[in-house]
C-alpha cells in the first residue's frame, strides 16, 4: 500500500458509501474531481470523539465559513475502525444535521 507524498498528487478516496447534504445515499462514491480543481479540505472523525464535537466540527465551521468562497472545497469522513455499534449511519446524519458544511459525508 502506497499513500500520498508531499509535493505529489493526492491518490483517490477509497470509500465506497457516502450520503449527500440532505442525508441520502449517494449513487456513486464521491471521488476528489467531484469537489472541483480547488483546494480540498478533508475532516474524519469519529461520532463518540468529544474533541471532534468540541474542537473539530468548530473549527471545520470557521473555515468553511471563511474559506467556501475562496477556492476551498470540503468533504467529511466519519471514520470507524473501533465502536461500530456506536458510530452508525444515523450518527453520521444527525452529526450532518448539526453542520450543513457536511455537504459530503461518509462512513469509512
């Protein structure tokens, strides 16, 4: 496996589900060319993280707010690698219906 470098194109998002910004499933996957030729701005976190809750979503509001009309494009990844009874779906949406920066959101 080979990940990104420094300097050198990003590699392709390997998620395969995702939920647009009014909560639905996606058709396809969202790829990288999808947000535009503009800067992209990536957030994972995960729904039971109180620093994600408490610093994160905040943050990614500032810059969404401050950033959107300036070249910046955003996507959203609800990481579980751990608590998958906990970080559902459902969590991914309501955590969407706290933000509407989550234009494109997805469970990985």
């Amino acid at each position: 496996m080979q990940f990104g470098s420094l300097n050198g194109p990003a590699h392709e998002l390997r998620v395969g589900t995702w939920i647009d910004g009014n909560g639905e499933p996606m058709e396809k996957p969202l790829q990288l060319a999808d947000l535009g030729d503009r800067y992209k701005i990536i957030y994972c976190f995960q729904h039971w993280c109180p620093g994600c809750h408490s610093r994160g979503f905040p943050t990614l509001k500032y810059l969404y707010d401050n950033l959107k009309d300036k070249g910046f494009s955003f996507a959203v990844i609800q990481t579980v690698f751990e608590g998958f009874e906990v970080n559902t779906f459902d969590k991914l949406r309501f955590n969407q219906g706290l933000d509407r920066s989550l234009t494109h959101a997805c469970r990985a």
